[in-house]
C-alpha cells in the first residue's frame, strides 16, 4: 500500500531495455461506515525520472 508521502521505485525489465518506475504517495483515505468501506488513493507516477501522470483510485465495498 502506498502511503501519503512515500516513494516507492522499481525497475522493470523489457527486451528493449530497463525501465525505472517511481510512484509517489500523494493522499490516502480510507473510511468505513454502515454502507460499506470507502478508498481513495492519489499517487504520481514517474518512468525513467521523467514525470508520467498523476493517478486517482476509488474503491467501494458495500454491504448489501
């Protein structure tokens, strides 16, 4: 799980090189309530160092 101001890196390997992933913990929520668990969770993403895109998931479970 990636946390609020945390950086995580890996690299990957592919056939036509090496790529360096970096995911930048943003924000995270999670709350829990009689209709079910709510998460939300915004990180940035950067490939080879150079910034690629800022990322949102939402996730509901709900109680039925």
């Amino acid at each position: 799980l990636i946390s609020t101001d945390e950086t995580h890196q890996t690299n990957y390997k592919t056939p036509f090189g090496n790529l360096v992933f970096t995911i930048h913990g943003e924000r995270v929520t999670l709350v829990e309530d009689e209709e079910g668990l709510h998460i939300y969770a915004k990180y940035g993403m950067d490939v080879n160092y150079e910034h690629l895109s800022v990322n949102e998931l939402k996730v509901e479970v709900r109680v039925e």
